[in-house]
C-alpha cells in the first residue's frame, strides 16, 4: 500500500491495535495470577459463611438476570414476528402517519 507521496505505508504498524497489545496481554497475565495458588479460598471456592452468603446472592441475582433476559429476549422476537406479519399488508398514508388496514 503506497501513499499519496508514494512511500510505502503499512496498514496496521501505526494503528492502535498494535499499540493496545502488550497492555491486553499485560492485563489478561496480571487476571490470571489471580486465579492461581495454594490459597484455601478463591473466587471459585468460598469457604467462610459470608463468602457462601454472598456467593448465594450473587447467583441468586445472576440467574433472577438470566431469567428477565430470556423474557425480555422472547417478548422482543413475538413484537418482530408480529410486525413482519402486520407489515405484508399494503398501508396507507393519512394525516402524516402510516396507517395499518
């Protein structure tokens, strides 16, 4: 790829893609540290009450969030189907609106 001055000019070296990747890969090692070690308790194991407590809450809330989703998700496709259905009939224009027949 050459430039309007007809020097050559490389797509991707000057982007921030390649300036974002040693800070991501920096990020993502630093994360996984976190996970490792012989440590009694851990994000994926708690051990106390209120670790248990709080872990019961948290996928308490979790799946109250999964199951709004699926509802709001289902009601969101019926509205489309319906409005697809509704639209294959021709529509007339009064007043400034669409009207359905």
């Amino acid at each position: 790829m050459y430039n309007a001055s007809g020097g050559r000019v490389d797509g991707l070296r000057g982007s921030l893609y390649f300036d974002a990747v040693p800070l991501v890969l920096a990020l993502l090692l630093l994360l996984l540290t976190g996970c490792s070690g012989p440590f009694p308790q851990s994000v994926f194991a708690p051990r106390s009450d209120f670790s248990t407590d709080l872990d019961g809450l948290y996928k308490n809330i979790f799946w109250w969030a999964v199951a709004v989703f699926v509802v709001v998700e289902t009601l969101l496709l019926v509205a489309i189907a319906g409005f697809r259905a509704c639209t294959a009939t021709p529509r007339s224009r009064s007043a400034g609106r669409w009207r359905r027949h």
